[in-house]
C-alpha cells in the first residue's frame, strides 16, 4: 500500500486500480482554494491512470465528511483559479468530471452525512 500525503487530502493506493482518498481539513472539512488546488491535481490523477478503477472518498475529520466553501478564504483565490477541461470553474468542473469518470465512486461516511451548504 502506498500513501501519498498532502495539506488536505491524503491519497492512500490500496492497489493499482483502487485508491482510497480522505480529506482531513480540520475542524470542518471545508473547501477553499488550496483544496480545489489539490482535488484538481489528483482528479487529472484518477482520469489519465489506465489501470485505475476505484476510489473511495472518506473523511479524517469526525463527524465531517465534506462541509461547505472556506467563507474565511479570499474569493479571488478560488475564482482566479483557471477554468478546468470542462469550460466549468475549478469546483463546478471538479464535479462534472466526477459525474463522468470511467471508474467507480464510493462515499464513505462512516453513519453521518451533513450537507453542503
């Protein structure tokens, strides 16, 4: 198994074709510009790997899965960011790709969900 660590995602390879992915943004899990940065970086990752089939999304933070935008971040940080493949910003773009990947998504949220918003 191979891990990968960075500021607010970890990337676990459990195998070739499955990765497990936790975001641990503590105390919320709330996205902000460095975790689109981030999330961007390892869905161009999961699109271009050939051998890749399955992902698990988890959360490190209890009691948090995935909470709203960081309101706390300056907004030309996020909305600086570069359009994505899509033609969508950076979050919206993110999201679409997911809704199309060619392998498997799964959430796991360990009996608890709160929304974003």
């Amino acid at each position: 198994m191979h891990q990968t660590d960075s500021r607010q995602i970890q990337i676990t390879k459990r195998s070739p074709s499955y990765w497990s992915i936790a975001f641990q943004n503590p105390p919320l899990n709330v996205m902000g510009p460095e975790f689109v940065k981030e999330f961007r970086e390892i869905m161009t990752k999961l699109e271009t790997d050939a051998q890749f089939k399955v992902v698990v999304f988890e959360s490190e933070v209890e009691g948090f899965f995935l909470n709203h935008s960081d309101f706390t971040a300056k907004l030309e940080d996020l909305t600086s960011l570069p359009q994505g493949p899509t033609g969508l910003e950076a979050w919206p773009d993110i999201l679409v790709r997911l809704t199309r990947a060619p392998f498997a998504t799964i959430a796991l949220t360990l009996n608890f969900i709160l929304p974003i918003g």
